[in-house]
C-alpha cells in the first residue's frame, strides 16, 4: 500500500491512511477447517495474521476427549503427506464406524467450535470465508450462526498450502465481494439523494458521524480539510489552513464511521458522489 509523507500534530492519531488496511481493501476472516487443527485468520488484502481461538476446540480430537471410550467414535491420526500434519482416520466400535456417525461427530465438532468463532468475531460486518477440503465446508454452514458467512470459499486440502497462498486465493475470491459493497454504497447514495438521508457537507457529516447515524462514508483519497469539532457544543468550525489545535475533518469522520460500525471508502477523486471532499448515506 502506498502512503504518502504528510505531517500532523493534533492530541490523537491521524489513522484515515491507514484506513485501507482494515475497511476499504477489505477486512475479513478466514477460517482453515481442519479435523486435527482448525485455524482462525484476520486478513485484508495486504496482510494475514492468524487469530487465537481460546474458547472453542479445534480439532474433532479435542471435541470428543471427554467421551465415554465405548460409545465414542474413535479417532486417530495418519501421517499426511505434506507438512507434516496429520490426517483424519476413523475406526469404531459397532455402528461407530458408519458415515452417519463420522457426520455427527464432526458436526458436534463444529458447532462447539461455531460457538467460539461467533463470540471471538464481534463485527459482523467483516465477511467469514471457509477453507478445507470440499466435504468439510457444507458440514460448516449447517453448524454456522456467523450472518456474514460467505457462500463460496477454497475448497482444497490446505495441508498443501502455505499461509501466504492462503492469503492469496482467498483474496482473489474475495475482491468482487467488496467491489460490490463500494458499488451498492455509491448507488444508495444516488438514490437516496434527495430523501435527507444523504450529505456531502462536512458540518453536517462530522456530526452525524459521531451521533452513529452514518451507515456509508465516501472520503477523497490524499484530502484534508482542518477545523475544529467541539464535542459539547456540536460547532463545527473549518478553516482554509491547518491552524493550531486544528485537526482533520474527514480524518475525524471517517474513524468515527468506522469505529461505529459504518463503511468508509476512500476513493480517487473522480469518483466522489457529487465531486465533493466528503459524502455520507444516513441510517435514518
């Protein structure tokens, strides 16, 4: 990502350059279905990391521990060809062994872990896309409560795949997906334009954005504009220059949309809505 030198001094931190990293260029999840080592990753087109699943097993393994030996499906491991990771077997007592009881089990293993997963991702406006071997995935969507699970993913042995080409296939599939959400945000503006739910007037869109009504946010890539909010009075005042105790007002509404829960689009300034610095679509 490029980021151009630019010099603030305010009282907090001026973070809209960076706001690509975790908004525009897409913030999501990946889960890495894995009967011996389920993964949970938090991405965005330039970056991977993997997140710490603490209340939720991830393995079939893990789930079924604390079962009674004769009843259980027993399970093991085989040594998988790549990485060193294992493979799933099964093998069982009486009817333990069927496909009926395998799709049980497993189904057990990813609703306990479903549970974790959904109390770990608070934001629900992040996209959830799956990885695993083909079975694996639909076995997922039945145990999912997760509401932004996505309907396609990567459908491979990802014992075979490093993290980086993780990252990079998972990308690819998932662009469209926030392509999409820029185009439907800019067409609900247009077609919102003259309902009052929609703003291009900074006075207006800072106050709004701290009330928690902006649902959509567009700010011109590389722009400021530098004022000052009074959070008391709600007086907005801009000026032609940076001046002392001056920070930016698109910086300020755009971490405000965010950090409520809105989406904000940095975007070249062509494709501004009304060729303005800043737009806004309200929630009511």
């Amino acid at each position: 990502m490029d980021l151009h030198e630019l010099l603030v001094v305010t009282d907090r931190f001026h973070i809209k350059p960076l706001l690509p990293l975790i908004s525009g260029d897409g913030r999501f999840y990946l889960l890495v279905l894995d009967l011996n080592q389920t993964r949970l990753f938090q991405a965005t087109k330039n970056f991977i990391s993997e997140l710490e699943l603490k209340n939720a097993p991830t393995s079939l393994d893990e789930t079924m521990k604390y079962d009674d030996p004769e009843k259980q499906l027993q399970f093991h491991s085989g040594t998988a060809p790549a990485k060193g990771r294992r493979a799933a077997m099964f093998h069982g007592h009486g009817a333990g062994s069927d496909e009926t009881d395998k799709k049980k089990n497993i189904l057990r293993f990813f609703h306990q872990l479903d549970h974790g997963v959904s109390d770990l991702l608070t934001d629900h406006n992040a996209p959830l896309m799956l990885a695993g071997v083909e079975y694996l995935l639909p076995l997922y969507r039945e145990a999912n409560s997760y509401p932004n699970l996505l309907p396609n993913g990567i459908t491979e042995n990802t014992d075979e795949i490093s993290d980086q080409e993780l990252h990079e296939k998972a990308w690819k599939k998932i662009q469209p997906y926030f392509q999409q959400a820029e185009k439907q945000a800019a067409e609900k503006y247009a077609s919102f334009a003259d309902s009052g739910l929609t703003s291009v007037l900074i006075q207006d869109v800072v106050k709004q954005s701290y009330y928690k009504r902006v649902e959509s946010l567009f700010v011109e890539k590389g722009k400021q504009l530098w004022g000052v909010f009074d959070k008391n009075s709600a007086e907005i005042r801009v000026h032609e220059k940076a001046e002392p105790g001056d920070q930016d007002l698109l910086d300020l509404a755009a971490v405000q949309t965010f950090i409520n829960g809105g989406d904000v689009f940095l975007m070249e300034p062509e494709n501004m809505p009304e060729g303005a610095d800043i737009a806004a679509v309200y929630r009511y």
